[in-house]
C-alpha cells in the first residue's frame, strides 16, 4: 500500500485539529468564536494556502484570514492577534 493512502485517513482529522486550534486561539484573545462563521474564515484561508507565490503561503493566509476573521464580525485587532497565534501554534 502507499504512502499517500496510509495517509488518506488522517487528512479529515488534520483539517479538524487545525479548525480547532484557530477556534482555541480566538478563545484565548478573548473572542467568543461562533463556529459557523470561524469554520467560513478558515476555508478561505485554507484556498489562500493553496495558491503558492512564496514558500508556504507566507503572507497569504496572515494577511487574508484576519480580513475575512474580521467580515465575520471579529475585531481586526483580534483577529489579527488570534491570527498570529494560531499560525504560530499549527
């Protein structure tokens, strides 16, 4: 068997820690996250991570998940901040 299909499994489970762990940074910034609108914030920024300008999307997904943290009525300084956070954590 392959690798990649060893792997397969383990991918819906790594979108779900990953999800939690922005949800968890939000949290500690003082931000009560609503799931649904946390869960739309971090499917635009997980396709910002699919465009690949510069090595590991840097700037990609810092600079277009605060934004979109933000159109989902999250502060811009905490979303800035959870940003960093998670992006430090995951």
């Amino acid at each position: 068997m392959s690798s990649v299909r060893r792997q397969q499994p383990a991918i819906p489970g790594n979108w779900l820690l990953d999800f939690f762990a922005l949800l968890a940074a939000l949290a500690a910034v003082g931000v009560p996250p609503r799931p649904a609108l946390v869960l739309l914030a971090y499917v635009v920024a997980a396709l910002l991570g699919m465009i690949l300008f510069t090595p590991g999307c840097l700037g990609l997904v810092e600079a277009g998940l605060p934004r979109t943290l933000a159109m989902a009525g999250i502060g811009a300084g905490e979303a800035s901040l959870a940003t960093l956070a998670y992006r430090i954590a995951a």
